[in-house]
C-alpha cells in the first residue's frame, strides 16, 4: 500500500511540475511551486481517502471546492480589465490531474496534464491571433484614437513605437496619420486608430502610458467611439 500511495504522489508531483514549469517561464502570480503543491496535495487528500476506505468521490469534491478559495485569490481586477482567471482556471485543473494520479488513473492525469499545457501555449497563440484579426463583427466593438504631440525630429520614431505596441498587444490597428500642429516650436501629432472590444481597454492605457515616457513627447490622449456592427 505505501509502494502505491508512493507512486501516486510521484505521479502528482510530476504532473504539477510540468503544468507549473511552463506557468512560471511566463511568469504568473501561480507559478511552478505553487502548481505543484496543488497537484500533489489533492493527491494527498485522495489517498487519505484511499488509505482509510473511506468515499474517495467525497473528499475530491471538498478538493475542488478548496481550490476554489485559492483560485479566486489570484483574480484581481486592474484598470477596468480581470486579469488572473487564466491562472485560477490553470489551478483547478491541476488539483483534478492530482486527484486523478492519487486515484491510480495515471494515464488520465498524463493526458490531463497535456491538455491544460496545449491549452496554455498552442490556444494561447490562437487566441491572440483571433484578437488581432479584424472585429467588425464583434458584438460590441469602439473606435479608438491615441494621439501623440512630438518634436518633428521625433516623428518617425514614435510612428515605430506606436505601431509596435498596437501590434503587440495585440489590438486591431487600423490606421497611422500625422499631421502638424500650429505654435512654436514646432510640433507634429501622431494619431493612431485602432478597433477592439472595451474589455481591452487598459491595454490602450498601458500603451499611452508608456508612450507618454519616451524622449520629445509632450502630450498623450485617446478617445473612444461606439462603432456599428454589421447585422447578421
């Protein structure tokens, strides 16, 4: 009986590492310690379970109802925007690969396991290439426009910078225009156009914000307007 239990907890551990090492290469709040411990201490409380013969099905229901605690623990709303939900969903699936490695059903905590990585690196991919596709069709969609003031000699340098961050958040970026401003000295304004959902929002904010940073920038500004969608 401790050979099992022993292999089981083996098998959770290996589990949560692999789910946890690929969390902690990108560097969020539930990293690869974290992950781990969940994994291995839903299988612990499995085999409390399996060791004393008592209902292994009840105590996996009061696992996930704890890791639901800890998992609302990492969700937290910044500037308009939920980040973390990712993570806690990452959590709850690593306490079920646990509790699944604590029954004895090895290959369905491998497979577990390999789901919730495809899940976190090829869809992860997949989604922002769907976020920075065109979004016309969107159920609600805005228009935003940032603009930028700069130095002349600045021009070209802030344009990269603007067309950069628009694409690397990713947003859908429509356009990219300049035009003088009158006073002195002289000075140029850069308006970038782009179309996303307002639940993205702050990544405009963050854009701005660190636009407002660079060298001969003497003011940032967006404004948004609601944007009809074609009818289906």
């Amino acid at each position: 009986m401790t050979q099992v239990f022993v292999w089981r907890l083996l098998a959770a551990f290996a589990c949560g590492v692999a789910i946890g090492i690929e969390r902690q290469m990108r560097q969020r709040t539930a990293g690869l310690r974290t992950i781990t411990l969940v994994a291995s201490g839903a299988c612990l409380f499995v085999s409390l379970g399996t060791l004393m013969g008592t209902g292994v099905t009840q105590i996996a229901a009061y696992v996930v109802s704890g890791v639901g605690f800890l998992g609302g623990g990492v969700i937290m709303r910044e500037k308009g925007a939920i980040q973390g939900i990712n993570t806690a969903a990452t959590l709850w699936c690593s306490a079920a690969v646990g509790v699944l490695a604590g029954t004895g059903f090895y290959g369905a905590a491998i497979a577990g396991t390999i789901v919730v990585l495809g899940t976190n690196t090829v869809l992860r991919e997949l989604s922002r290439a769907i976020n920075a596709a065109p979004v016309g069709n969107a159920d609600l969609i805005r228009e935003y426009e940032l603009t930028v003031v700069c130095r002349e000699e600045d021009e070209v340098h802030i344009r990269a910078v603007l067309s950069n961050a628009m694409y690397a958040e990713p947003l859908s970026f429509q356009s990219l225009t300049s035009r003088d401003c009158e006073g002195e000295p002289p000075r140029l304004e850069v308006t970038a156009t782009c179309r996303t959902h307002p639940k993205d929002q702050a990544r405009l904010e963050h854009i701005a914000s660190r636009i407002s940073m660079e060298k001969g920038v003497s003011s940032v500004s967006w404004t948004a307007r609601e944007v009809e969608t074609t009818p289906e």
